[in-house]
C-alpha cells in the first residue's frame, strides 16, 4: 500500500488556495472532519495532512468509534475507508448521516469489494463520493476544498 505523506517544506499556498477555490471567508471557521480507517497509520497521516493544511481533523479506528464521535459531535466532514471489520465505512457513514444529516460523508478505498458495498448502500438509497487509495494529498485536499459531489 503506498501512502503519501506531505512534508514540512509543502507550500503553505497549498491551504491559501484551497481557500480561494472554496471562496471562504478569512474568518470562517475551519471545516471539522472525522477520519475513519481502521489502519490508524493511515488514519493518523491523514489527521495530520489535514491539520496542517487549515481544517480541524480527528481519527477514529472503527466504523463504530466513529459513530459514537459523530453522536457526541457532528462533523462537517467524514473521510471514511471503506472496508473495515464488523461496522464497515459505508454502514458507518449511513448511521452517521441518520445523526447528522448535514455532513459530508467522503469514502475512499483501494479494493474491488467496494463497488458492491457502494451498489447496497444505493439500493438502501444512499450516495457517497469515492476516493481512490492511494490518496495523494493534494488531490486530497482539493477534492475536500471543492464540496460536495
């Protein structure tokens, strides 16, 4: 599995940017996104790109942490991986936007079985975006900058 990882030398006009593709106002606040994969390196890499780069991203390691976080506190954001042990990214993500209506539910994934989670999850009618693994950070973070799909 390849993970890209942004550095300390990436540009900061990667997140000024991004800013001025959304149209955000200086003193908005910044978007608060769960991060769900059951890999917490992953997880982590990903919290920690996005932190540096202007939002305000936490970790969760389970389809089920990351409900009971979204019930203490809808994100506006969720980057979940799909595939995961016994609550998977995509029944967390409905359970989730039963809570939380108004949040963005991101899926990403780097295997095949994901199209026939994505297929029950539409029939239950549902419809997420999709990342593919492997994310590459700034695409990453233009494709959050940008809004829903």
């Amino acid at each position: 599995m390849t993970f890209y990882l942004l550095s300390a030398e990436t540009p900061k006009s990667i997140a000024a940017s991004l800013s001025a593709d959304q149209g955000a106002k200086p003193n908005s606040p910044a978007p608060r996104i769960l991060v769900v994969d059951d890999e917490t390196i992953i997880a982590d890499t990903i919290v920690q790109i996005l932190n540096r780069n202007g939002f305000i991203a936490t970790a969760a390691y389970s389809g089920k942490e990351a409900i009971e976080a979204a019930h203490r506190d809808c994100p506006d954001l969720v980057l979940t991986d799909v595939l995961m042990p016994h609550i998977d990214g995509v029944e967390a993500a409905i359970q989730i936007r039963e809570l939380c209506p108004d949040t963005r539910i991101v899926l990403f994934s780097g295997q095949a079985a994901t199209l026939e989670i994505l297929a029950r999850a539409r029939e239950r009618g549902h419809n997420f975006e999709l990342l593919a693994k492997p994310l590459h950070p700034t695409l990453l973070l233009k494709h959050l900058s940008r809004g829903p799909q």
